[in-house]
C-alpha cells in the first residue's frame, strides 16, 4: 500500500460464529479521507466496523493499519491508531463526564500517572468543541442520551488518533446536534487530517460531510465512491428499498434524497 494509505482491506470476510455476517470486502482509505458505510438496518455496518478494528474472532482477510497487520499490534498500539465510538454503550454511572472524557487520554499516559497539563488542556478544548464543559461534574447516570452520546464522542476525541471509527454517531440526538458532531468530525478531518470512518443512516447527512460513500447491502459492498455518483434514484431503491426523489441541495449543489409520497386515492 502507498504511503498515503492509512487503511486497506482485503477480502474481509467476519461474523459473529454462526456464518459470515459481511463478505469478500475490500477497500481502502487514504490519510485524510472521510468516507461513510450507509445500509439498511442489518445490512452489516456495525459487523464491518467491529471487524476492521480485530474485535471479531471469527475473521477471515487481510487489514492493516499504517503498513501493519491489525492482528499484529497490540490492544494499546491499536488504541493509539484508532479511537473507536461503539454504537452502544456500557455506561459507567458513577463517573463524572470528565473522567469519562479523560479515560481518552490513557492510551497516551499510562492508566495511574495523572493528567499532564497537556491533557487537561485538551480535554477542555473537546468539551468546549463538544458542548459538554456545562456537564462536567455531572454523573453520567442523571443525564440523557444525547448527552450521552456527546460524551463519548468527547472521549473518542480525546484520544487523539489518526483513524476515527464511528458506528452512528447521530444517533440519540436532535437535529441541531446531528449536525454540530458532523461539523466537529469535519473541522479534525481538514485541520488536524483525521481519518474518518462512520456508519451512518441518514443520507442527507452523511452526503455533505463525506468525500466517498460505501454502500452495503446484504453484507457486500454494492457500491463505493464519491456522493455525487452514488445518490442515485436506482441506488437508493436498489440498497434501501426506498423510492425517492433526487435533487440538488440549493446550498451545497450536492445531492440529497426526499421521500415520495403516493396522495391517497
């Protein structure tokens, strides 16, 4: 792989035991990209992420990360490559937010040294970019789920990887705040060239903030590339069953889908 490929897959096959859940996939991401997997519910998004990361036993295929093979770093060396932001989460009730946000930093401390000021430092840039420094003494157990899941991408960032791995990160919230975590996602992509990997359900908002689109269905990939090739009527029927209308976003010129309405007879 090139020196600006920070991932490459190939032939990843994985489930969880009883057959393979995601088959033959292969692609890779260059140092910088953002690229977001889009499917149906059960269409595979979480598996692949799961099994690109070595968290599935039942694996077949090559991954590496920077040149390595996945299977070959160890847990903390991963961690210092990849923060991951799981779809669900065991939540820790008697932690405040900011030690959850600190837990983050220990990939890069050791996990009983204290917080340098370094840390502390960042840690308040990402609760400030986060919205999440109102909340933190509060305990997790008295919170919502919104702001839950603030939180835990608050960790993901404070970890300061080169490779973010999402499994629907705009879930739980309501709009204003779908769209602050994708712009906080964009803002580490152009100026910090994070790599940036993210399950996602919603089109309209995967489409603005995504330089490729992975289209999964049944486990496969059924198409790879940039927004403006793959938001297409006959894709979206093809992968979510939906029939659409496709137009340009009066703003961004880029596509976006709306539903079409059949007017009772």
């Amino acid at each position: 792989c090139d020196a600006m490929t920070i991932l490459d897959i190939q032939d990843l096959n994985a489930g969880y035991g009883n057959g393979d859940i995601v088959k033959n996939i292969s692609f890779s991401l260059s140092k910088g990209e953002f690229i977001s997997i889009l499917g149906r519910n059960g269409s595979g998004k979480s598996t692949l992420i799961k099994a690109i990361q070595g968290l599935l036993k039942d694996t077949s295929g090559r991954i590496s990360v920077i040149g390595k093979d996945i299977s070959a770093l160890k847990s903390f060396e991963k961690a210092q490559q990849i923060a991951y932001f799981p779809q669900l989460f065991q939540v820790p009730f008697e932690f405040t937010v900011e030690e959850i946000i600190l837990m983050g930093r220990y990939v890069h401390q050791g996990k009983f040294s204290a917080a340098s000021n370094h840390d502390k430092r960042i840690i308040q840039e990402i609760m400030d970019v986060t919205e999440t420094a109102s909340l933190k003494h509060k305990k997790m157990v008295h919170m919502s789920g919104g702001e839950r899941q603030r939180v835990f991408i608050a960790r993901a960032l404070a970890q300061d990887t080169p490779l973010l791995f999402l499994d629907e990160p705009s879930a739980h919230l309501d709009i204003s705040y779908q769209v602050e975590i994708y712009r906080i996602l964009k803002r580490l992509q152009e100026e910090k060239n994070k790599t940036i990997l993210s399950a996602e359900h919603n089109i309209n908002l995967a489409v603005p903030y995504s330089n490729t689109l992975l289209f999964l269905k049944n486990g496969r990939i059924h198409s790879l590339g940039s927004p403006e090739d793959l938001v297409t009527k006959k894709n979206i029927q093809e992968v979510f069953h939906a029939d659409v209308d496709v137009r340009k976003n009066l703003h961004s010129g880029l596509p976006e889908i709306s539903l079409t309405f059949q007017t009772p007879e």
